[in-house]
C-alpha cells in the first residue's frame, strides 16, 4: 500500500492505496466519483476520461500512485464549477446524449478540444479530436452539432 | 392534441437528461451497498471440453475471498432454463447451467465463481482455481455441424440443428426460377456484438430478514427477469424486486438470461449479503449475446419490364451451443425469412432458414433482429436485377413497391400490413438528396477516376408486437404494458409505467403523452419507471414497443385519471362533466375557456377537505390502464434509405460522404429523441456495413475479442445523416405511434452494401459480405 | 480485468532507475503506461515491481545543438506536438503524431515508451529510422548510442538490454530535409494497417515502413531506385518487393500489404520529392 495525497475538484483526499488501483477505480470506488465510467479498461472507449493536471487522460491508464501531487478534475468537479454549463445545456439542448454513460468522457475531450482548437468550429476537427470517445447511442452527428453550437457562441460572446 | 406546441409533437429536450451532463447517473456498476462484495469468473478456455477435476482449494486461501463456486457447489439453487418457444415448431434445446456442468461449450463459458471484498481479489483467486479439461472437437461451421455423422453437440438431441422452416407462397421456386431475368447471389455476413458502452451489471441483494431478493440490473425489461428469477431460483414473484436504474446501452443484449448474472444472484442469497457483477469488456465479447452471422443464398426473378416476380431465399446461421433464454436463438433466422422481399408487391415466394448450434458465444436478439440481413438481401437483389435489365434503382423501386393504396395487405410470407408508404417515402427521398443532381455529380466525378456510389434501401421494421411474438409460444414475457396516472396533492400528475428507459427518452415520451391526455404541460409530470414494486406489469422496451405500447398504456391511464378528475370537478361544481375540459392545468368550461378551478385546488380539496365534496363522491384521483396490440401481430413501419459513398480503388478504403432517411413511425411524440433514434441506428448499421465482425478460429476462439480489435464506429468515420419523415398513424390506438428505434439499423447497411456496389459496378466488380473491409473491396477489384 | 498484485518505487534520476532494475528481477518501467498499463489489466503481464520513471524531469528535455535535435524519452507525444523545436526540425514526428492514438492517450504516451515498445504498427519507430536517429540507453555499464536502423530487432523486440533505459533520441539537423508520411487505418487513430514515414535529403530518401512485418523497417532497393528522383517512382515500388517481407494478418494478406506499400510510396514520394 503506498499514501498518496492529492486534490480532487478543489479538495485535497489522502489514501493508502494498493499499486494496482487505476485512477479511474479510486475516483469511483474510494471517492464516490462515479460520473467517470469504465467502458474498457484498454484505454480505447474514452468512458474514463478525466483531467489530470490540466490535460485529458484515460482514468483506466493511470495508476492512483502516479497521481500523486497531481489536480485531477472529473466531470463532477467541472459540472459543479460551472465551467461546462454552456457545452452542458447545448448537449441537453440538442439531446447530444442518449444512455449518458459515454457522456462524461465525451464533454471532457469536448472542452479540451474547445479549449485548444485552432477553429473549434470545423466539424471535422472536432470529430477526429472525438475520435477516441466511443459512443453507441447517438452515432455521434448530435454531439458534432452540439459542440459546434458551443463553439459558434463562444465567438460571439 | 397533435401539433408544434402541444405535448403530442413537441421536439423537447429530455427534463431527466440534465443529471446525465453532470455525471450524476445512476448505473448498476455504481452501486455500492453495504458489505458487498465482488464476482468473477473462470471461464473456459476451450470451445469444447470434458471438465475433469475441478479444485477450488487454492482459492478459498487468497486474501479477501468469503465464496468460491462451481456447478455442484451451486446445485439446487438455481434451476437450469431451456430456450424454446412452443410456435417455433420443432425448435430444441438442451438445459444451461449458471455453472458448466461435464463439459464446456462454447469459449468464455463460466466454469466457477469467486466472490471476494474487491474485484481485483476476486480475479487474484479465480486463477488460482485448478481446472482439468479434456479438449473436444469444436463445432465451429454450421453446414460442417449439419453434414450426416457429425457429432451433435448434444448427443440427446440427436444432431445439431436447433431450428429449421420454411415458406412457400404462390408458385413457390420454380416460378421465381421461371421468371424473364434471375438473378442469384451469395452473401455471407459476419457476427456481431452490441458491445454496450457500460457493460452488463448488477447488484443482488438477498435480504435474509424478509426473504426477499433486490436486483438492481442494468435491463430493458425488469418485469421479465421478476418472473425469471421467481421461477430459476424457486421463489415467489412478490419475494423479488427488481430496479433498473441507467442503463450504459443495451440495444438487445440486455434482455437475455446469462449464466454468469443468475450465478452471482445466486451467490447473493448463498452469502446473505449484495453481490455485484460487473462484466468487463473482455469478458462481454465472449459473453455478451452475439447476432448476424448468416449465410444466405437467394434470388430473385424479374420480368422482362423489371416487375419482381418472387424471391427465394436459404437462410443458415450458426449459433451457440444452445438456445439463449427466453428468447431464444431462432427468432432472428424466423425474421430474416419472413422479411425478405418485404416492401414489394411480388406473387411468388420460397425460403427456407435453418439454425445451426456450435461452440461459439451464444446468440440471440440485437437491435433489428434479422432486418438488416432480410433488407440487404433484398435490396441488393433489387439492385442488382435493376442493373441488368438497364433500370434506374429509384426507377425499380417505382415499379414495385407496394402501392400506397393498396392496404391493409399481406405479404407472400404471411405478414399483415395495416397501412404503409412506400412510395411517399421514396418520393420524399428522392427530393430530400437531390437525387438526380447525385447522379450527374456522380458521373462528373467518375470520369476523372473518382468513384462515388449511391444505394437506396427500402425496408419494413416490425414494431409494437403483440402476444404473438412470444407469448403464444409459453414464454412468461409480456406483450402488454401498463400505467398508472395519478394526481398528487399539489395538483401535478405522477405516471408509473412498466415501460423503460435506457436513454431514448421514454420518460420524455410518456410525460408528454400524459401531458396531453390531461391537459397539462409537461413539465407538470413526473414519471417513474423501472422498479417492479412500484411500476405496473409491463414488457419493458424492445422490438420497438415503448412509444407505440407503452405510450398508449399511458395515454389510456392519463385520459382515464382525466374523467376522475372531471367527474369530481363536476361534483365540486355541480355542472356537467362533459361540459368541462382541462387546458394548461386549470379546469375551464369546454365551451368558452372559462377559468373554473385550478389542479392544484382540486386536489387540494380531494386530499384535506373531503369533508367538503357532496355526499357519496369518492374522488378516484388514480388510474391503471394496460394496452396490449390486438389486432396486428406487429405494427409495422416503413422507410427507405440512401447512403452516398466514395471508394478508392487503390487502397480499397470506403468513405461514407452522407446518408439519408425517411422514415414513417406513425405519430411523432417527440422529433428530436426519433431523429436521434434514428441516426443512432443508422450508425450501428454503418458499423456493421464497414468494421463490425466476430472473428474465430478453427478451434472456435474468438481472435478479436477487444477493443481494439473489434471496431466500433468512431466519431470521425461516420457521416452527418439526413432524415425526413411521412407520417401513417396506426389506428389500433389513440395515439397513432408506432415505433422508430431499430428503424435505422434495418437498412442501413443495406444502403451502403448498394452504394459500394454501385461504386463499383463499372469496374465489374461486385461485393455480397459484409463487413465491406478494404480487403474485401481490393478483391472484387483483383487486387491482392 | 484487474492487473495482478505489484509494488511500486519512483525512481528521482536515471541512476536509480538503473540500479533498481537490477535489483529486482521481472522489474518493468513505468514511464507513460499507455501500452504497459492495458497490458498490465488484461493479466498479459504481471511485473512484480513497477518502476516509475515518469517524474524524470532529466528526461523531459528537448536540445538543439548546432547538429542535432536532442528528444528526452520522456517527452509525451502531446509536449512534441506543441514544441517549437519539432516543428522547427523534425516535423516529421508532429506529423505522424497527430495519427497516433487520441488526445487523451498523447498527453501520457512518451516517446522513449513507444521506441522501446517497438509495436511494429507504431509510427515513431518508422520516423527515427526515416530521420537517420540515434538512440541513447543507458544501464549499469554506462551511456550507449545505437543507430536507429539497429535498433528495431523484431517484433516488439529492441536492441536494449535487459536493465537498459532508453533515455533520449537524437536527429541530425538536416536544413532543407523534406518530409513525408502516410498511412492507411480501418478508423482515425488506430494502428496502421501500412505506413510509410520518409525523409529526403537532397537526392538520398529514407523510407521508413511500418505495419509491414515484425518491425520497422528500411527499403534499402526502393531508397536506391529514388535516387532518380520522380523517374525512380515506379522502379522503386517494383523494388518494394524485394525489400518487404511477405506478411499477411487477419487484416490483410501479403499481397495486398505489398500493393499498399506501394499505393503509398508514391502518394508520399509525391508529396516529398516535390520541389
């Protein structure tokens, strides 16, 4: 078991963990963080994308013990923020979601991509920067339109 | 009661999706109870073995273990089930096990169980577990499986086919054989998997004190698996409560029983104490049902002016070692031959599917069941016959779709049609994709070496089954569904529904078609869904029933609370019911619109001052209703769809440029959850057109039983998708719907299987198996 | 799936992380985890010790020198994505890293991970042996330097010896080396079925293919053929023949990948041959 110390939305949680925890399992199972899911444990669904030290990674592909001294953000933490409010209601306004189980993940790469996009309006960059958040109930063209409409008010803003 | 702005018609957001965009869901893999522990499996890693010696020793010594089980450890507490149905004639099964008892039969089998205090601990003992297996013969092709000598994989059933009809109408074979221009094709298409997003889980919790049994099960039908646990695990349905919170996906996989889930339930009232399940991604591939894999011969014959004059189809699928429960494995081979040739006006028809066992996953029912194989079937023999006789593909659609005034009708395959529109939805197609301006664009591009294809695909989706599908056949699976509306002391309405919710908005749907029924808004109504002790007996979703069922059942229960409601304002008022209406939550004089009394003062009153109300008025401020088809088996639905592609011939990759659908579900409840519906279909039917197949050895593994392996549609493959709608209400209820949500699976690879085609046609080249790989292409073109 | 019981150290400098692999036999690296960890939860692989490299900052360098780009193994692919230095002289690796994987799997990957992983369907391998690089180990005896076209033995197999840690590559700074790359995958980010990464420098072109056998490989024949430049297109994919070997997968027979090497060749050597 190793300690490990490190903030979580803004508050600071100490554990003892085993090595082999994941991130994504110690958000769920330790913290009651539950919004992050697991789809596959390979790192290829996106389900368990989360924010570690400003950057997306994969929940799953993270030991506990590497976040250490880290920030880690999850959808909770940014929900509550109100950082995703816009890209929220446009989800929630073009019924971008369906199941919501790949919703988390999904508005985590959404706004990095918004964040970082050098044309956060091209539909095709936003799907190839989607490209690894698996969704099976939307076929995707919904959350494609939703995070062009955040896009597209952000500039006029 | 239709219309923009009222609640029949209306495109709103969902009100319960809002918790979703904040990571406040609610999954069965997010349940933690008290003193829950953990399950995992061993499971075989043969297709096919004798089990010998089993030693569960080592892991009952690992840290964290409180329970290890094979199938004698779990004897006696879980009936064995048998996936038959008595209207599929001849269909037969052997019993299955939680536990593999003797032998193991298909890969991924489980073989023991491990219940610890965390996953990982679990998975830590479960290899510790000693297993002899003595290799058998795999059972791996279903015509090998059938040929005269081969070992049965039952040796009690005497040989391995399960299921096995056929149809003949009109002059049969001989007439489509006979016909001016025959066209005969081979297509093979590959297995599926629904890989769900959130995989199978659950939490059983067995209560000890009140001998009752919780399920929190991630389901489409939490009624049906109240009553399969009363009967497996020998108790009464009053002993078992099952909650289905979210659902991460499910699109069918979800309505099996599977052994692994009835041996944690099981352990649960073994240990006293919550069990969780949660199958990971590795264990869903070999696990989860799988579905799709045909081979099918068929052809076509067509008159010399391009009339179809019948079909002939030999439909064989290979399926698992047995036949999945309650469903069964048979009733997607039983649609492919009773679709085929579906949209057309055709005398003549032969078709023959037999269902073959193997030691592969098991299989059974997945979004479209069968309609996907039916569709392309058929609109590649339209196509191509099309192409032979020099006839525009929209133009042989012209000439033989059944016309839209020719209904009610049946097909040569025996299924009724109430009323359709084939031709008002290719009319709208045609118009919607600029059909032509397509084609000259096309023939533009293709003499500079750029080959575009288009492919249409008619196609008709079964929906709102009655108790025809399975209840006539014994199975305890119900075809009705039921409401209750109820008007709360402050005056808004509350709606139980055997209806679920696993993200296409049926909570929305119902709000809205309860909001109309009463005359409220819908933001006034609350529903609640997915728990059997509290929602009305009801089939739950699938084969498209929540709207076109469900919703009825509803409006039933919320018009019958509306009378309540205006019978006890008329006594309250001393006027004549008939003489009120509710409009916007206020009771008013139907005549004029006159403000009588509000809701909320009516129940007021019903709930604290019935000393108040004349005497001998009881208020009866709740009502159930259930509503079950009668009429037609299954309410169908018609559309058709387009699929606008471009190939590249060097590397064989296909890239889809656009869709289009238009689509006829009757009434719309709510545009934008059908849209979505629908382009969520259409996208698994891309996949299965581009990417998706289970692949096995010879020794019945499966190769590609990951993530990375098994390839799911990704955002930056699939195409903006265009749809419009014709609208053909079904009048067996009041509100006219039908149901939209395998629509567009059922044809879309379809579509696409037409547009390579058509891509290709000019190089001679022509595909009949899907998925289309760029390997695949590069040999129709003789490359490679 | 749930890895197997392992401890875990972090090691502070490159030193330590040396002396705890050879401390402890069946001891694996952590650096970015990206191909490790999934390993790791499908059982595939059950290291009893983890050694996390990846707080190195030693490791997390990028130099130019007056001949060479100098690329810390720590680097994560997202970091040369967005440096200037890549961008300045080796564009080539931001260009075939924007078809590595997705956003979330770049901002841990590493290059040193993906190097020493040596997936033959990975798209660095076939960059560094297109760039004519040299990989730095380092182990118990001391620093070595090993030619990128040495390096890559086979599949998933390198030239490090046990208890070596790659820790940095280094790229001759070529002023007006031009570049070129493709491949072809069934979905955005996936593994390549076939890829090409090629360099030329004046009339000398290095192909880097990979997807094609058991590793990265050159295409020494075809590399001879485009000394003619565009005249050698043709003679140079004749020559692929000679250079691949005959591989075939569950994807793709061996014909097919030979033809698609070559369908690639020359989308790329037009787009790198140009003036």
């Amino acid at each position: 078991m190793t300690a490990i110390s490190l903030i979580v939305n803004g508050e600071r949680v100490e554990a003892e963990v085993p090595a082999r925890l994941h991130l994504a399992d110690f958000l769920r199972e330790r913290l009651g963080l539950t919004g992050t899911h697991l789809g596959c444990e390979h790192g290829v669904c996106g389900a368990c994308t989360v924010r570690l030290d400003g950057a997306i990674v994969r929940g799953c592909l993270v030991l506990a013990v590497q976040a250490e001294g880290c920030v880690v953000e999850t959808i909770e933490g940014v929900s509550d923020s109100g950082e995703l409010a816009d890209l929220q209601e446009a989800f929630w306004r073009r019924n971008a979601l369906q199941c919501g189980y790949c919703t988390p993940g999904m508005m985590l790469a959404a706004a990095d991509f918004l964040a970082h996009a050098p044309d956060p309006t091209d539909r095709a960059a936003i799907r190839a920067h989607l490209s690894g958040n698996y969704c099976r109930c939307t076929g995707y063209e919904a959350i494609v339109d939703a995070v062009e409409a955040t896009a597209r008010a952000r500039r006029a803003a | 009661m239709n219309g923009a702005d009222r609640p029949i018609g209306r495109a709103m957001a969902r009100p319960d999706a809002r918790r979703l965009t904040q990571g406040r869901g609610l999954f069965a893999s997010d349940i933690a109870l008290p003193r829950m522990v953990h399950a995992a499996f061993l499971r075989s890693p043969y297709a096919h073995a004798e089990i010998g010696a089993i030693d569960l020793a080592p892991a009952r010594e690992m840290p964290g273990v409180v329970g290890v089980f094979d199938a004698a450890a779990l004897e006696g507490r879980c009936a064995p089930w048998v996936g038959v149905l008595t209207h599929l004639k001849g269909l037969k099964s052997a019993p299955q096990y939680p536990l593999a008892r003797g032998r193991v039969r298909f890969q991924g089998e489980p073989v023991a169980m491990v219940v610890a205090a965390s996953r990982a601990e679990a998975e830590d003992a479960a290899e510790r577990i000693l297993v002899e297996y003595e290799p058998l013969a795999p059972v791996v092709d279903p015509l090998a499986a059938l040929a005269p000598g081969a070992a049965a994989i039952h040796p009690e059933l005497g040989d391995n086919l399960a299921f096995a009809r056929t149809i003949e109408a009109g002059g049969g074979a001989a007439a489509v054989d006979a016909a001016a221009e025959r066209v005969a094709l081979e297509f093979d298409f590959a297995r599926h998997t629904g890989v769900t997003l959130e995989p199978r889980a659950l939490v059983a919790d067995w209560n000890e004190g009140e001998q009752r049994l919780t399920v929190h099960l991630g389901t489409q039908v939490p009624h049906m698996f109240q009553t399969v646990l009363a009967t497996l695990l020998g108790l009464a349905e009053r002993q078992i409560r099952v909650i289905g919170p979210d659902v991460g996906g499910s699109f069918g996989i979800k309505i099996h029983v599977y052994p692994d889930e009835m041996a944690a339930v099981a352990a649960s009232r073994i240990l006293r104490r919550p069990v969780r399940f949660v199958a990971d991604r590795l264990e869903s591939f070999t696990g989860d049902i799988h579905a799709r894999g045909h081979r099918v011969s068929a052809r076509i014959g067509v008159a010399e002016d391009g009339r179809i004059e019948g079909f002939a189809v030999d439909d064989l699928t290979g399926v698992g070692p047995y036949s999945a429960y309650p469903r069964t494995s048979a009733v997607e081979a039983n649609q492919v031959i009773n679709l085929v040739g579906g949209p057309y006006d055709f005398a003549h028809y032969a078709a023959r599917a037999r269902v073959v066992f193997q030691t592969k996953a098991m299989m059974s029912q997945y979004r479209a069941v069968g309609h996907p194989i039916a569709t392309a079937v058929t609109e590649a023999l339209v196509d191509e016959a099309a192409r032979r006789r020099g006839i525009d593909p929209v133009e042989m659609r012209r000439r033989n779709l059944i016309a839209d005034d020719a209904y009610p009708c049946a097909s040569p395959a025996g299924m009724k049609f109430e009323a359709l529109s084939h031709h008002a939805c290719l009319d709208e197609l045609v118009r919607l994709m600029d059909y032509d301006a397509l084609r000259a664009e096309q023939a533009g591009l293709r003499a500079r070496g750029v080959w575009r294809g288009i492919g249409i695909a008619s196609f008709i989706e079964i929906t709102n089954p009655g108790a025809a599908f399975y209840g006539v056949g014994g199975a305890r699976i119900a075809a009705q569904d039921g409401a209750t509306a109820r008007l709360d002391a402050a005056g808004d309405v509350v709606l139980h529904a055997g209806a679920t919710e696993q993200g296409q908005g049926t909570t929305t749907i119902l709000a809205q078609v309860t909001a109309a029924a009463m005359g409220v808004d819908p933001a006034r109504v609350l529903v609640k869904l997915g728990d059997t002790d509290a929602t009305p007996y009801g089939g739950g979703t699938w084969a498209s029933r929540g709207a076109g069922v469900g919703g009825e059942a509803a409006f039933r229960a919320a018009s019958a609370l509306r009378e309540n409601v205006l019978a006890l304002a008329a006594s309250i008022l001393q006027a004549a019911p008939e003489a009120l209406d509710i409009r916007d939550g206020v009771i008013v004089d139907a005549a004029g619109g006159a403000e009588r009394m509000s809701l909320a003062e009516l129940a007021r009153i019903a709930h604290f001052r019935p000393d108040t109300l004349p005497q001998g008025v009881e208020p009866a401020l709740v009502a159930s209703r259930h509503y079950v088809p009668r009429e037609y088996p299954f309410a169908f639905t018609n559309g058709v769809q387009a699929a606008v592609v471009e190939v590249d011939a060097e590397t064989g990759f296909v890239r889809l440029l656009k869709h289009f659908v238009v689509e006829d579900c009757g009434t719309i409840i709510n545009p934008l959850l059908v849209d979505e519906q629908i382009r969520g279909g259409v996208v698994q039917g891309l996949g299965a057109a581009l990417f998706e197949e289970c692949r096995y050895d010879s020794e019945g593994q499966m190769l590609n039983a990951t993530m990375a392996d098994y390839l799911v549609p990704m955002a930056a493959e699939m195409p903006d998708i265009v749809i419009g709608h014709v609208c053909t209400p079904t009048r067996e209820s009041h509100i006219g719907a039908k149901g939209v949500g395998e629509a567009g699976t059922a044809a879309a690879a379809a579509a696409v299987l037409n547009a390579v085609n058509d891509a290709l046609a000019p190089r001679g080249a022509r595909i009949t198996a899907l998925p289309i790989t760029p390997a695949r292409v590069l040999e129709a073109l003789g490359i490679g | 799936m749930k890895p197997a019981p392992f401890d875990y150290v972090r090691a502070g400098s490159v030193a330590e992380a040396v002396g705890l692999l050879a401390a402890h036999e069946g001891a694996k690296l952590l650096a970015g985890g990206q191909s490790l960890l999934p390993a790791l939860n499908f059982r595939l692989s059950a290291p009893g010790l983890l050694v996390d490299i990846g707080r190195i900052a030693d490791l997390r360098r990028i130099d130019v020198t007056a001949t060479m780009l100098r690329i810390g193994a720590g680097c994560t692919h997202a970091m040369l994505l967005d440096a200037p230095e890549i961008a300045a002289h080796a564009p080539l690796i931001a260009t075939a890293l924007a078809h590595v994987a997705h956003p979330a799997i770049r901002s841990r990957g590493t290059i040193g991970g993906s190097l020493a992983n040596a997936d033959p369907a990975a798209e660095l391998p076939a960059c560094m042996l297109a760039l004519d690089a040299t990989i730095i180990a380092e182990g118990q005896a001391g620093a070595r330097r090993i030619a990128a076209a040495d390096f890559f033995t086979g599949l998933f197999e390198t030239a490090l010896e046990p208890g070596e840690i790659l820790t940095a590559v280094e790229i001759p700074l070529v002023p007006g080396r031009r570049h070129g790359f493709a491949e072809l995958a069934r979905r955005h980010g996936d593994y390549a079925l076939v890829g090409l990464a090629a360099a030329a420098e004046g009339e000398a072109v290095r192909l880097g293919f990979f997807a094609v056998g058991h590793a990265a490989l050159r295409a020494p024949a075809a590399e001879r053929a485009l000394a003619d430049g565009a005249a050698g297109i043709e003679a140079a994919c004749a020559a692929l023949a000679e250079d691949l070997p005959a591989h075939a997968d569950p994807e793709i027979s061996a014909p097919v990948r030979l033809h698609l090497a070559r369908v690639l060749l020359r989308r790329v050597m037009k787009e790198c041959l140009a003036p």
